[in-house]
C-alpha cells in the first residue's frame, strides 16, 4: 500500500511539472494614476518663466480635481462650490456660480464624471495672465478600471495673479 501512495505521488508531481498552464500568467495592471502621467499629451508652453507657470498648470490640475466633488444636482451645490472652488478661482467668479449653479463646472451625472483636466497649451498673456488649453476629461467606471476617456471637453480657462496668488477668473467648457 505504502509503495502505491508513494508511486501516485511521483506520477502525480511529474504531470503537474509536465503540463503547460491554461492560460498564461498576466502581469499586474498598472494604477490609473500611472497611467494618466504617463500617457498625458504634451503641454505646449509660450512662456520663458517657468516658475510662474508650474504654479499655474498647478492651480489648474487641482482644480480639475475638484470638479469631480461638486454635484450640481444635489441642493446644497452652491455651498459645495464656495466650499470646493473658492481657493481656486475669484470672488467675482465664484459668485456667479453660487448664484446661478448651472454655469458652474461640476459633476452633472452619476456617470461619466469629470476626472481631470488636461492642459494642451499654457500661453503667457503678460507678468499676471495665463491663457489655458485643454480638455475636462470625464469617466466612467470602466475607465477607471482600463484607463482612457469617456468624453473630452475643451476648455478654455484664464488665470490671473492677484496679490501674489493665481487664481482662475474664466472658465468656459466646449470652447
């Protein structure tokens, strides 16, 4: 009995080494994150001060961030854009969306939402002005999962310096 057990074991370990896998091995996915940094269309820039424009293509990106925040559907959506926005864009600005939800930036749907926005060119107006380029890019669930866009939305965005800060004073999507 003891010679049979010992036999099956080694006819046992000698198929499993033998037999190729039924499908082969996949590799990790990589994080969507990487993803995104890595397959980011190239920013043309008009401008010599480089410094000035990090800050600004900074100011922009983070605020792309938040647009995926605001509900403006929900009923305390102006608050949610004092709240979100007002480090990002003028008083002046931020009030008429306050006052008139609907032409503010934000989350519409459930889904697609706006994930980020991608600057395609960063333009130089002066010591206190930049004119931004780029797209609102919005996605789904499986976006997130595989990478990509659900929808592209040109936008066009001016930031200007106002005591030593950049804030955005126009936002215009579908531009």
């Amino acid at each position: 009995m003891k010679h049979i057990r010992i036999t099956l074991t080694a006819v046992f370990l000698l198929a499993a080494c033998t037999i190729p896998p039924a499908a082969p091995i996949q590799t990790p996915a990589i994080p969507f994150a990487a993803r995104t940094t890595a397959t980011a269309a190239p920013i043309k820039s008009t401008t010599g001060n480089t410094a000035e424009e990090t800050r600004v293509r900074d100011l922009v990106e983070s605020f792309g961030k938040k647009l995926q925040v605001v509900s403006l559907l929900a009923p305390d959506a102006a608050q949610e854009i004092q709240q979100q926005y007002s480090g990002f864009v003028t008083p002046a600005l931020l009030e008429i969306w306050m006052k008139n939800v609907s032409k503010a930036p934000g989350r519409m749907t459930s889904s697609p939402w706006p994930d980020r926005i991608e600057i395609i060119a960063l333009t130089n107006e002066g010591s206190d002005k930049f004119e931004i380029n780029g797209f609102v890019v919005e996605i789904t669930s499986l976006e997130v999962v595989n990478g990509g866009a659900a929808a592209r939305i040109p936008v066009h965005i001016v930031a200007v310096k106002d005591q030593g800060h950049w804030l955005i004073t126009e936002y215009a999507e579908g531009q």
